[in-house]
C-alpha cells in the first residue's frame, strides 16, 4: 500500500550527491552547495544545475556564464552545510569556510582544491522552471584525484566517500558496492 504525499516533496528523490558549485567573475568567486545537478548528455558533454533565481549564485551564473562543480566527500560536511545555508552576497563564504581555489583551464571560474574532482563548465542554455534556473552547460574540462578515480572504473568507493545529501542536516556515503547478478 502507498501514501500519498505532496507533490512538491522532491526528497523522495534523495539522497543524491552534493556539489559545491563556484560561480563569480573578475576576481570575486562565490560558492554553494547543490544537489541538483545532473548529466544531460555525452554528445556533445553536457550537464544541467537547478539554481533558485533569488540566489546570489544565479547572478553570477547568469552575469558570468561559468561555473564550476566540484565534486566533495565526507571530509567538507561541515562545510558544505556552512556554505549551503549562508549567502555569498553577505560574506565571502570561501575565505570564510578556507577552502582553497584552483585554477581551471579552459574557465576563468576556478575549482576547488578541497574537492575529490571538478567540472569546468559553460551555459549553453537557461531554461526558467518554477523558482529555478536550468542552467544547460557544455563540460569544457575535468579535473580528477587520481587516488580516488579511476577513468576505466569510476569513483573507488573504499577511498572516495562522496558526500550524499538527505534532507537538511543529514548526509550520507556510499559504503558499499552490489552487483546485480549476471543471467
């Protein structure tokens, strides 16, 4: 038997990964965290992130069109929901908070040293849905912990506890691989 619940209680789609998304422009860089990010395509490598249109980091995408998104594990929790709660439009949330910029190559929106991987991105498209933006990115680069990943495996989920988010204050990791048996 099923309960029905709201419509608008996107949590039944969590946990899903969290990102740390870098946004920003001549020389001021801004930083949140988002889960809702997702592969669009691999022809031509594209990807998509929901940004709520009052947002400090809607601005700046949308001014800047560039971003970056870095992928981050266990370690940063703390900063995650630091960043995650607080606006860069009061505070500078990456001095703040410590984490480390890195250069990306083909974006003048640095990564962060802090994360597992990053993603350099470029909007090709912003689609208006609700509350959010759909920013549509081509993926210009990507940058990887080469401890963590492997190009012909994937993430290695003994070492890579990539951060997964519940609802509020509650995260989540990978701990454990299944294999669905083979016929």
């Amino acid at each position: 038997m099923f309960q029905r619940i709201k419509s608008s209680d996107y949590r039944v789609l969590h946990p899903r990964p969290v990102y740390l998304i870098v946004s920003g422009g001549e020389g001021r860089y801004n930083v949140m965290a988002a889960s809702w990010v997702t592969p669009l395509s691999e022809e031509p490598p594209r990807l998509g992130v929901a940004i709520d249109r009052e947002s400090y980091t809607y601005e700046l995408i949308h001014k800047y069109k560039e971003f970056t998104v870095n992928v981050v594990d266990l370690s940063l929790i703390d900063k995650v929901w630091y960043v995650g709660t607080r606006s860069g439009r009061k505070e500078d949330k990456i001095k703040v908070t410590g984490l480390t910029l890195h250069q990306s190559n083909k974006i003048k929106v640095p990564g962060l040293a802090d994360a597992l991987a990053f993603i350099e991105c470029r909007v090709v498209e912003e689609v208006h849905v609700g509350e959010v933006a759909l920013f549509i990115a081509d993926i210009l680069e990507i940058h990887v912990k080469p401890e963590f990943y492997d190009p012909k495996r994937g993430w290695d989920f003994k070492k890579a506890r990539i951060l997964l988010h519940i609802s509020g204050r509650a995260f989540t990791y990978p701990s454990r691989i299944i294999y669905a048996r083979s016929k």
